[in-house]
C-alpha cells in the first residue's frame, strides 16, 4: 500500500511502573482499538474481519480458520 493512502498511527510506547507513563501507554491502545473498531475516525482506517468478509459474499463462514497464528 503506499504511503500516501496510509494513515499514519501513532506507535504504543512501552508502559513502565509510573502511573504516568501507564496512563499513557493505555490511553494510546484505547485510541487504537477505537479507530481499528470503527468507533472512531474515518471507516476507511478500521479493520475489516471475517464476518465482514462473510457479509460481503467474498468467503463462506465454514472458511474462517478456527486459530489463528
């Protein structure tokens, strides 16, 4: 994809014992799983899953892997 149509997300720093710095790491994932689910942002930034390639007709549900990784 280039570059130009990717919008650039901001990296999750790493969390350390202070509560500011875990303040900070945890608001960040919270940003990030709220544009990955749509909840925010523009549509064109959230994942697409599986039931929403179900939807689409694009594959069968029997075709979801049941693990993954």
């Amino acid at each position: 994809m280039s570059e130009q149509f990717r919008r650039h997300q901001a990296a999750i720093p790493v969390p350390y014992e202070d509560l500011g710095s875990l303040r900070t790491a945890v608001a960040a994932l919270k940003d990030l799983v709220e544009d990955l689910s749509g909840q925010r942002g523009t549509v064109g930034d959230s994942a697409v899953t599986f039931n929403d390639l179900v939807r689409l007709g694009l594959i069968e549900r029997e075709r979801i892997p049941k693990q993954l990784g």
